[in-house]
C-alpha cells in the first residue's frame, strides 16, 4: 500500500492532472466527501488531504510514503527524514520582502512580520541585519500599516494583494513551486514502486 498526502487549495487543483496524467484519479464524490482518507481508481493507493504545513509532517514520520508541498513549507520544515525528489512546476510563486517603501531596513533591530519565521531570519542573517521576528498566521499586510512591524516576509503572486494595503514587494527572497517529497525510510523499503510513479509524474510535466 502508498499513501500519498496532498495539500488542500491551489496545489491540490493544479496536482490532480499531474497524477491523472500518470494514472491515479481520485473519484469527485471522494474529493468532496468529509473522508480524511480516499480512495483512488487503483487498490493499493491511498491519498489524505491535509493542511499544507501538515505534508512534510506527515511523509517524515512515515504515516504518508510521498507527499506533494510547497518549497516555503519544506524550506520551514527543514529535511528531516524525507527526500525532495521532483520539482513539479506548479503552484508558482515568490518570497519576499514588503514594505511601505524601499527605505524600510533600519540602523537597529528590524521588526519583521511574517509566518515564514525561518526563512526570514536566515535571509537578514545573511544579510548581517539584526531582526525581530513577529509570527502572524494572517493579515500579514496589516502589520507595517499599523506599525506593527517595518516589513513582512510573505507569498507573492500576483502583487494585488500588497498593492491595495500600499505595501511594495521588494527584496526577493526565493523562488517557490510544489515538490514532490518521499519518506526516506519508504524511498528504501517501498523502492520500485516509488520510482515507477516518480517517472511516470515527471514524463508529464
């Protein structure tokens, strides 16, 4: 039996082809039933969908074989106990840094909001700027404006969003896309098969 964990939203949307290319379908009475775990066109395929951050989770501690997350979750993550194994080009987008104006780095402590706390930090570490970092779980672009924080580290697609609360996307941080990630222990165990659907999802994309 594989389980595969995929994430809710964007990526599953933009997922699903991917794998029916490769022929795994997920039946549309599944994808909306209140069903944590569902079942697909073949028997020996499992899939849950869960929260984004919960993918590498659940594929480190083996309660998934393969997962499929954003570059952001995993580089917060870190790569304990799992393998990236394919960047499947989808669910695009950046991190960066916004704020009010260029000019937002300061001589002293930088109040950075964010929820991408690791990122953030090892981005203005680098960058030899002392920082505080303020974790938000939403409304990000809030924080300058109410003076909150002097920027935030955020997803940045299309830009509208930071636009109409008058914040410029400014530095950028990294490229992200979804990634195909594999348990380490099942990557052994669980070899062939793995393989097989890794090349079968990469001859699609």
């Amino acid at each position: 039996m594989l389980t595969i964990a995929l994430s809710k939203g964007r990526i599953l949307e933009q997922t699903l082809p991917l794998l029916k290319k490769a022929g795994l379908e997920i039946a549309d009475e599944e994808l909306n039933s209140r069903k944590l775990i569902l079942d697909t066109n073949l028997e020996d395929i499992k899939v849950i969908i869960i929260r984004a951050t919960d993918v590498p989770v659940f594929v480190q501690h083996g309660a998934a074989d393969i997962g499929i997350a954003g570059k952001d979750v995993l580089l917060e993550h870190g790569a304990n106990g799992l393998f990236e194994m394919l960047d499947l080009g989808i669910a695009k987008c950046k991190l960066m840094v916004a704020a009010k104006s260029p000019d937002y780095q300061q001589t002293g402590v930088l109040k950075v909001a964010t929820k991408y706390v690791k990122s953030a930090k090892q981005y203005f570490e680098k960058k030899g700027q002392p920082c505080e970092i303020i974790k938000l779980y939403g409304a990000m672009e809030l924080a300058p404006v109410v003076g909150l924080s002097h920027c935030i580290v955020d997803l940045v697609d299309t830009g509208n969003t930071l636009k109409a609360n008058g914040l410029i996307p400014l530095d950028h941080i990294v490229d992200i896309s979804s990634r195909l990630v594999v348990n380490s222990a099942s990557f052994k165990t669980k070899n062939t098969v793995i393989k097989a659907w890794i090349k079968a999802i990469e001859k699609n994309l």
